[in-house]
C-alpha cells in the first residue's frame, strides 16, 4: 500500500475490521517515553490516559467510531493474526479503556459509565475500521507529515523524539527528513542534537526527566551560544547524522549544573524570555561563581562588565542627538546656561576619549 497522505490524488482503499482485541498500542509513540518500550498494553493506555482520551470516550459513547478515520496498522512480530496501530494510538487507548473498565487510569476517568451508554445507544466498540501496511517505513512519512509540521501536531518534545528515531533508526539524512516533514534541515538538525543531547545525558545516569517535561524551554535555552558553549553542546550548526554524541564526556558536570539553574528546585529562571540573560551570565567566569553562590539571576547579573555592543549603540545615540542640538545652537549664541551644559558634555567626552587612548 501507498503513502496514506496521498488521498486526493488516489482514492484510498476500504479499510478492513478488525477486533479490539488484536490492535496493539504502539510502543515507539513518540508521544511516550523510553519506559514505553517494555510497558504492557494496560500500561501504554495509561501512559495516554493525559492525552485527552476521556473526551474520546465521550465522542465514542455517543457517536460511535468513525468508519472515515480508520487505525493505521502494520503486522505484529509475534502474534500473526494482530496488529500494531502505527497511527491511531489514542483512539485504540480510549477503545481499550471502554473495553476493560478495570484497566480505567487512576486520574478517576469514567470508562464503566462511558461503556454502558455506548451500549446503550447501540454502539459496537469491539471491532474497528484498520487499514494495514506491511512495514514501518511506509508510514513514516504520513506521521511526520501530519503531527511535526501538518494540523494535528504532537508537541516539541514528541516531535523532537521522532525526528531523532527518524534520523537513528531508520538513517534518514537531515536533508531527507525535512523533505519527508515539510520543514528545513537546519530546523530538523537543532532538533535532532537537542534530543540526542538529552538522550545521552540520561544514558549517563543524569535526571533529565524536568526537560523533557519543558522540552520547548531546553530547546529555546540550546538556541542562545553562550550557553551552549556553557554546557559544552557541540553541533548545533554541523552536525551529522548517524551516530553522534553532542556532549564530550568532561562536560557533563556543566551540562547537569545548567539543568538545575533552568529546571532545578533551585533554578535561578522562572520565565524562558530570561533564557539570553542567563546566557551572558554563564559566558564570564566571574558572574558565573556568583550565580552558583547566590542562586540569585540579577545579583549576578549586576557583575557583568559593560557589553561593548550595547555601549556602541549608546554612543551613536547621543551623537544623532548632539548633531541635531548642533545645528539648532546658532540661533542663541551667548546663553550661559546652554554653554555651562556644553562644556559637561566636552569634559565627559575628554576623559572617554583619554580611557579609550589608554
């Protein structure tokens, strides 16, 4: 079978029915984390209980399944008569909860009472409509497609999560991957180093679990140099694909101290706009040592030498302003006052210049 994105251009065929009981949740939703891996069935669905899946009961219970939106499957490895749903990871949980009120998640849901009036009104949940693929990697370009870039998208740190997969396990290039997701290569490897980033960090035994959670912060906080180069994250311009670790082994204490200024109990942040402010603090070794003392973002901040750019910006700014004084000053020759507020201005500019010549 085709790529399943391909509906205006060929009619899709009609999907097939199949139980409840033999569709598999996925364990590689990249919506689910690494303990998904080995996580039973009953496990999954309540990994997915948080996303939403009780206003899919609802919807189920009293409309039914939707023949149009049919489970994206491919075979199972050791049962041969089920299947994986590769695309349709929520709905299959919400259809299980229904199923088996006892395996409902423990955030209170109400799957017996959803059962009965989908019961009630004549619903049969058992079986739905799947249309299988033989492999993996016929789907893969739907699912970038639809949830990094398309309407239905999965949040950054899902999205993060299969660009990395895209990349690892399957060996797409960058460039492959931005075709196949609508986006550009440079986005697709920022993403890619800051995951790989996590992953090896949790690899070295390092919590990463707060930036995981925040993954758009960690992302925003890798997008500033000065904190990169604080936390010794290489590759973030040219990196390659494959097998690539952006963090040298001597930089992981940096690495696990700037997670616990972003993320720790206490972090020296509380909002991501102050994220560059962090990062000129980090870049002086000075301010650095007093952040670590002080917890404290403006103390430190208050010990940064004066930013030759902004100092720039400033100068050029008095001048337009003299230059415009100037050519108005003619009209009242012999003020005192406005000759006394000259000649500040010419001793402060003496000594700047007198500094600067050294």
């Amino acid at each position: 079978m085709g790529d399943p994105g391909e509906g205006s251009k060929t009619k899709l065929p009609e999907p097939d029915d199949c139980p409840v009981s033999k569709l598999y949740l996925d364990t590689e939703n990249p919506r689910l984390r690494e303990a998904a891996a080995t996580a039973s069935q009953e496990e999954l669905a309540q990994l997915l209980a948080g996303y939403n899946l009780e206003e899919l009961g609802e919807s189920m219970a009293e409309l039914g399944y939707f023949r149009q939106e049919p489970l994206l499957v491919v075979p199972d490895d050791k049962d041969p008569d089920a299947y994986v749903v590769v695309e349709g990871n929520r709905r299959l949980a919400a259809l299980k909860l229904l199923a088996d009120a006892s395996a409902h998640p423990t955030d209170g849901g109400n799957w017996a009472e959803l059962a009965q009036r989908a019961q009630e009104n004549g619903h049969d949940l058992s079986q739905v409509p799947i249309l299988k693929y033989e492999r993996r990697e016929n789907l893969l370009e739907y699912l970038g497609f639809r949830h990094v870039s398309g309407l239905i998208q999965w949040e950054s740190e899902a999205k993060a999560r299969f660009v990395h997969r895209l990349i690892v396990h399957h060996r797409f290039t960058f460039e492959k991957a931005a075709r196949v997701i609508g986006s550009r290569s440079d986005a697709i490897r920022r993403q890619f180093v800051a995951w790989s980033t996590l992953e090896q960090a949790r690899k070295a035994g390092i919590d990463v679990s707060y930036a995981v959670d925040r993954f758009g912060v960690f992302y925003r906080a890798l997008q500033n140099p000065a904190i990169r180069a604080f936390a010794g994250v290489q590759g973030w311009t040219d990196a390659e694909p494959a097998e690539f670790s952006p963090l040298e082994s001597d930089s992981l204490p940096a690495f696990t101290e700037l997670l616990g200024f972003i993320f720790g109990p206490d972090r020296v942040i509380r909002e991501s706009r102050r994220l560059d402010e962090l990062g000129r603090v980090l870049a002086e070794p000075l301010t650095v040592e007093i952040l670590r003392q002080s917890r404290d973002l403006d103390s430190a901040i208050r010990e940064l030498p004066e930013d030759r750019t902004a100092l720039i910006a400033a100068l050029r700014v008095v001048f337009r302003r003299l230059t415009v004084v100037n050519g108005q000053i003619f009209e009242f020759e012999g003020d005192a006052d406005l000759l006394t507020e000259a000649e500040r201005i010419q001793k402060v500019a003496t000594v700047m210049i007198e500094s600067l010549r050294g």
